[in-house]
C-alpha cells in the first residue's frame, strides 16, 4: 500500500469513527451513492431547462433532474476541450498542475491522486463506463468498461478492465445499458461512485437511427451571429478554421455514413439522408445559403444525439427509482465543455466565449437540493472533485485547487465564494486554429490574452453591454478602470493557482507552429544553431 492509500485509509477510520460505522446496514444512513451522468460537448442551449430562445429541444428527463434539484447556471471550465477538462474534473486541479494540457499529445500521469481514488480507499465501489480519453488507462475504478479514443458510434469496440470487447448498437444506449448492468451487479455491502460518461453528442454528431427525421425537417431559428463578421476583434478571433462555411467535411455533413456500422443500421440511415442528401446536390448551394442548409443539418444530427442521450438520462432514473436507489443517490448530470450551435458561425469549443466556456450542472440530491432551484453562482469543473469528496463525507486535499459546491447545492452561498475565474486554452494549431489564450472571467467581463505564436492582443468583453460577445472593449476610455482593475486581478490570479511560468511548449501540441524551425533529430543540431 503506497503512501496515499494509507492516509485515505487513516481519513476512513476517522471518518467512520465519527459517523458511527454507517456502512454497517440499518445503524445509521449510509454516505449517499453518486451517479455522474457525463456527456461530451454537450451544450446547455441544448437542454431545455436552460431557456434557449430558440427552442431546440426538449429535453424532458434532463429538465426532470433540475426540476428535483438545482440547475448551476455558470458552471464554467478552465480549458474548453475534452481530455484537459476530464483530467481537471479527476484532479481538482488546473491542465499546468494535472499535466493533462491538450488532446494532441498529453498523456494522463494515473500515479497522481484523484477523487476516485480516495472514493474507493474509503470504502466505495467506484467504476467508469463509457468515454475516458485520457490515453493511460483508468486507476482508481474497481471496474472500468471504456471506450478506447473517442470512440465510434455505432458497433464500439471498446475495453473492459483491460481486455478488448465487442458491441452492437448504439453508443449512447450501450454505455447506459453497461452502467445499469453494473449498478444490478455491484458490490451492494458499499455506496457506489458511478461514472456514466457519454459519447455523444461529440463530432460528428451521429445520431441514433430511430431519431433520424425527429425535427421532421424543421428550420431551425438561426443565431443572431451565424454571419459573424468579426470586426473591430483580434485576428486570434477571425482567422480560425471551425466555421460552418469553410471547415464542415462531408461526414460533418452526413454526405457520408459514420464507420462501423451493420447492414441494418446502414439501411435506416440511407433511407433518412439519402433523398435528403439528394436534393441537397441537385441545389448545388453556395455562400450563406451552404452555411444555412449546412447549420440546419448540424442542427438536426446534434440535437438528435442529444436527444438519445436524454432518453439515457431517462433509463438511469428509472432505473434509481425501481431498485430503491433513488432516495440516497446524487444524480449530477454535465459535459466536459459546452458547444457553439452556430453562434459565431462555428461549431466546436474551445474559446473562453461563453457557449464553450460554459458546462450543464444539474445536481439532484433528495433532501439536499430544493427542487426547481437555481444558482447562478461561478461554480466550475475544477470544484467537482471536491464535491464528490465532500458528498462522501472526506477530507479535501489541501492541493486541490478548486472549492465544494455542496453548501450551493444546499442552498447556501459562503460569503467567500468565487467572483472571478482563471481560464487558460492551448492546444495549437490543430484542430481547427484556435490560437492559445487565458483570461479572467467575472459575473459581468472577461479579460482574454490572445498571446501565440502571431498574435499578441488583449480583449475586453462586456456580457451586460454584448451579451453575444461581439465587440471588444478593451481599448475604450470608459473602460480604462474596469480594465486595470482586471488586470491587477488576473496577475493575483496567476500566482493563485501557480500558473506563473511560461507553459511548456509541449502545452500547445506536437504540431508545428508556421515558420517554426523542426525540431532536431535525435542527436543533430536543428538548422542555424
Ligand atoms: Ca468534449
């Protein structure tokens, strides 16, 4: 036993001192059992309990876990894209302390503590089914069933404690079937951490076949900046490559079929997209009528993807219900980032604006949360560890960087909590050119450094001004205070959560930079040294 086991064994000896054994049946209330429904790029203007103006979705089962518990309507990451956030959630700490900085090159280091971890030397059954990303493979999980890389869609292969296994149909309800197994199967003498982590609706937004033609070929209300222009703002902001007008491949498109799947499968999505698909070339569309014909197509096979994974949502709460499980079981629901559904004219993350920087938290704790509420304090994945260690009743490492949402979800607000956030995005400049920036995000501001390799601007944006963030405000004299104010409180920020070095130039990815010299060979000197 290393040296973590045996101090989270000495917490659980305190710890079940103080509570009297209540893992022994029948004495007292056992530590409550956590279910963290986790999806990939799922979005809240997506969930309909959120309130999007355009009325995407409907989301009934989502909408039921905040309707019996409490909607966070800031919870914000700290690096928009899928592995960092994954790493941050297992760590409680931020991509330059987890070492976890991009979904290029970085390889989770398993040795380094987590919640998990502690979860299951305290005594919990803890497993992880479905998309873990993170390269090494799982610690801290008496059973883990995952998906190796993004996974596919349809027919995943996927790895089960180690081993390769084979499966038929459709990820979303795969992953919820093998976590109702495992819940059915489990250890029943121990609380239980479930990690429930989806693929979907992660590019390329494959949906189910039986929800193909859900929409029945509505258009969509468009967003106000799907023909952003971008002007006044950084080139940081303009010259990127994940728009709906010049990055959408024929997959993104559905002019192609996913991967892997069977005959029969293939045979209820042609009869969906082919006619579609054919009326599509004979209009041989250009300019913003592509991006619109393209925008409403996304639309369609996203929220088709999110609508399978609310059915999911669904089972699982059934399923709590008919074993008994409901009453004593946390039920958090949230994504590894948001997602731009066309605003800015992009798909995809990344950006410290807010659709990317924005993450669902929905928690349901029968008895805790007061049903139907809502918090609109700055919460963040960087707080889940800490959470999931304060539900169990444990001790939170002192290292840990960010703070329990607990007495939020109880409905209290400690006079000390958050007012600001530091955010920091690096991976360049693949895919999709978006160039590395930090920032502090307020209630109301976001101060954002736009730094590598070409550019070196600050931005100021105004959300009670521009709520759709479309002009920058950083060199208006009316905002000379605001912004001095920020920056003092951005470098208090940085020493805070130990950022103050220059990242490693591995932070960025293993893609070359334009005009940056290769890299050595192995014992040769790179050109001009
Ligand atoms: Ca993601």
């Amino acid at each position: 036993m290393n040296r973590f086991a045996r101090c989270a064994v000495a917490l659980l000896t305190c710890w079940l001192t103080i509570n009297q054994s209540p893992l022994v049946a029948g004495e007292t209330k056992p530590p409550p059992n956590i279910v963290f429904i986790f999806a990939d790029d799922l979005t809240c203007q997506a969930i309909s309990t959120y309130g999007e103006k355009r009325k995407l979705l409907q989301t009934p089962h989502m909408d039921r876990v905040a309707g019996e518990g409490t909607r966070f309507d800031r919870c914000l990451v700290t690096n928009s894209i899928c592995g960092p956030s994954r790493a941050t959630i297992l760590t409680g700490k931020y991509s330059h302390l987890n070492g976890f900085y991009n979904n290029t090159n970085s390889k989770f280091d398993s040795s380094q503590p987590t919640f998990p971890k502690l979860l299951q030397a305290a005594g919990y059954s803890t497993a992880i089914i479905g998309k873990w990303h993170l390269i090494s493979d799982p610690t801290g999980f008496d059973h883990w069933h995952i998906l190796p890389g993004q996974g596919l869609y349809y027919n995943p292969p996927m790895i089960k404690n180690g081993k390769p296994v084979k499966h038929t149909g459709y990820v979303t309800d795969i992953v919820t079937d093998l976590s109702i197994e495992w819940l059915k199967n489990r250890d029943k003498s121990k609380p239980f951490l479930l990690m429930s982590q989806h693929k979907a609706p992660h590019r390329e937004w494959a949906p189910p076949v039986r929800h193909l033609g859900w929409d029945k070929d509505r258009q969509y209300p468009e967003p106000e900046t799907l023909f952003d222009d971008y002007a006044g703002r950084s080139k940081a902001v303009s010259d990127h490559d994940m728009g709906l007008d010049r990055t959408f491949t024929d997959l993104d498109a559905k002019l192609v079929a996913p991967p892997n799947m069977n005959d029969e499968q293939l045979k209820g999505w042609n009869a969906y997209y082919e006619p579609r698909n054919a009326a599509y070339r004979e209009k041989k569309l250009t300019g913003k009528e592509l991006t619109r014909w393209r925008y409403n197509r996304y639309m369609h096979d996203y929220l088709g993807c999110v609508k399978a994974l609310d059915d999911s949502v669904g089972r699982m709460l059934e399923y709590l219900e008919e074993s008994g499980l409901a009453e004593n079981t946390v039920v958090i629901c949230s994504s590894d980032q948001g997602f731009f559904l066309g605003e800015h004219g992009w798909f995809d993350k990344r950006w410290i604006f807010e659709e990317s920087l924005r993450s669902p938290l929905l928690v349901r704790w029968p008895g805790v949360t007061k049903p139907g509420s809502v918090n609109g304090n700055l919460v963040s994945l960087l707080d889940f560890a800490e959470t999931f260690l304060d539900i169990a009743g444990l001790p939170v490492p002192a290292d840990m960087q960010g703070r329990s949402i607990v007495p939020l979800c109880r409905g209290n607000t400690p006079a000390d909590w958050r007012k600001s956030l530091y955010y920091h995005y690096y991976e360049f400049p693949v895919p999709h050119r978006v160039r590395p920036h930090y920032g502090l995000i307020t209630d109301r501001f976001k101060l954002v450094h736009y730094y590598k390799p070409d550019v070196d601007d600050w931005e100021l944006l105004d959300r009670e001004k521009d709520p759709l963030e479309v002009k920058d405000f950083y060199k208006d004299p009316a905002y000379a205070d605001i912004v001095k104010q920020l920056h003092a409180e951005l470098d208090q920020q940085k020493i805070a959560v130990k950022e103050t070095a220059e990242p490693p130039r591995a932070a960025y990815g293993n893609q070359r930079f334009a005009n940056e010299p290769k890299p050595a060979a192995p014992g040769k000197k790179a050109a001009g040294q």
